[in-house]
C-alpha cells in the first residue's frame, strides 16, 4: 500500500472514459440481474420504498434518458404532478419506477439489455450544457457534464450494489470499479474539510489518497464497497479503523458525495 496521490488530484474523468464506464457498469450490472431468482425481485433494497424491481425500473428509467435525453424533461415535468411532496430529482426518479412497475423483473433485464451497445455512443454524443443544475445531499449546484462524466457511472454502480446488498449476490469487480471508486475519492477530497488525514481503501481496492492539505493527523483504513455506501448514505457503520486523532472517524462516516 503506498499513497498514490491527493485525492484532489486524481484525475477527471472526460465523456470518453465516462462512457466507457457507464458500459462497463450495465454490463456488469446484467450479469448480476441475470442471475436472479423469482422472490430476489421483491426484497427491499436500503433505497427507501424500493424493492430490487423498482431499483432497476429506476436504473431502466436512467439509462433510457440518457440514450433518449427528451425524455427526462418529460418525466420532470410529470414528476411535479404525480409527486409534488418529493424534490424535483426524486419525483423524476419516482416517475421512472411508476412506468415500469407493472413489467416483470426479466423484461426489464430484457429492456436494459437491449441498451447495452447505445449506451456508450449515447454518452459521447451527448452535448455538455453550460448551465447548472442542483442536486440533494450535499445540496450545491453541479454542471451537467459533471453528472454524467462522475456522477452517472457510480450511480450505475452504486445500483448494482444495492441489489447485491438486497439479494446476497456476490458483487463482482473488474479493472472498471477501480476508476469509479477513484471518482468517488476524487469528489470526498474535493469536498474535505476536516483535518488532513490518509483514506485507506481495501478489498476491492488496496490504495491511500491524502484528504486534505499537510501532514496527515491519522489515517482511515475501511472497505471500500462498504465506504462508498457510506458516502452515499447507504450504510451508516462502514467499519472504519481509524490510526490517530479519533476526531476522525465521525468525520467520515459523516461525509457524504453525490451519487
């Protein structure tokens, strides 16, 4: 284990490689959804309300906007009316589950597969806007090509996850999850501001990235699937073992990335 870099540091990822990724994960992704038993589709996920179907009703939903891009303006618009008590991003989201929520959970693998070779062209051809957009947890207003660049490939993966989590699937990696996980990284270091501390990442990683700027005041060792569900909400004990000021280890737990 040596430290590779500051977080910060670590490269962005262009449309190119975030393209690439965004295939990479759906394909991963079926391979998990084809091996499904029948009762694996209605387990709860820790998405709240979200059984594993609607989660991939949801990542259905994603996917087809962004080869269809038209049609997230429509779903935002009708989000507004079907669900005005949730914030604008989560009605879209909603909206996506209420489409495919009467399919069976096989067609939907069908109808995602059936993306798998669009995807990635989708992606490069997609024009990156100049305006901004806000999200929820962390709120703060990010750029679109930002979205799909970082955030879309981890949401792809964070996903694929939850139904693991769900289903007791093994999660599989290959060489893609690396890049998705320095994404992540690269965002926490971006958005540090606690005291400089080394993050340790193991299992499917085995790296350390300086968060912050000077001498580190301990370092964070902790799994990496299990931090990243942390980052993103999903897991509220992560496991850290924390080396140094203890201060540490409620600072990350309690930091949190888009996804």
């Amino acid at each position: 284990m040596r430290i590779v870099a500051r977080a910060a540091d670590l490269p962005a990822s262009d449309p190119d490689e975030a393209a690439d990724l965004a295939e990479a994960e759906l394909t991963a992704l079926l391979d998990l959804l084809y091996r499904l038993a029948p009762g694996d589709w209605i387990r709860p996920t820790a998405c709240a309300r979200w059984t594993v179907h609607d989660v991939v009703a949801h990542v259905l939903g994603q996917v087809e906007e962004a080869v269809h891009p038209g049609k997230t303006l429509l779903r935002i618009v009708r989000g507004r009316h079907r669900h005005p008590e949730l914030d604008r991003l989560d009605a879209r989201n909603e909206c996506q589950v209420d489409d495919y929520r009467g399919l069976p959970g096989p067609v939907l693998v069908d109808r995602l597969a059936r993306f798998r070779q669009r995807l990635a062209p989708a992606i490069r051809r997609r024009p990156r806007l100049l305006g901004v957009v806000r999200v929820p947890a962390p709120s703060r207003r990010l750029r679109p090509g930002y979205l799909d660049d970082a955030v879309f490939p981890r949401e792809l993966w964070m996903h694929r996850a939850d139904v693991a989590a769900a289903t007791g699937r093994p999660f599989v990696v290959d060489g893609h999850d690396r890049r998705i996980i320095e994404q992540a990284v690269r965002d926490l270091g971006r958005s540090w501001t606690g005291p400089p501390v080394v993050l340790r990442l193991t299992g499917t990683v085995d790296a350390a990235w300086l968060l912050g700027h000077g001498d580190p005041v301990g370092t964070v060792h902790v799994d990496a699937v299990r931090y990243l569900r942390a980052l993103a909400g999903r897991e509220r004990r992560p496991g850290l073992r924390v080396e140094g000021d203890d201060r540490l280890r409620s600072l990350a737990t309690a930091a949190r990335i888009p996804f």
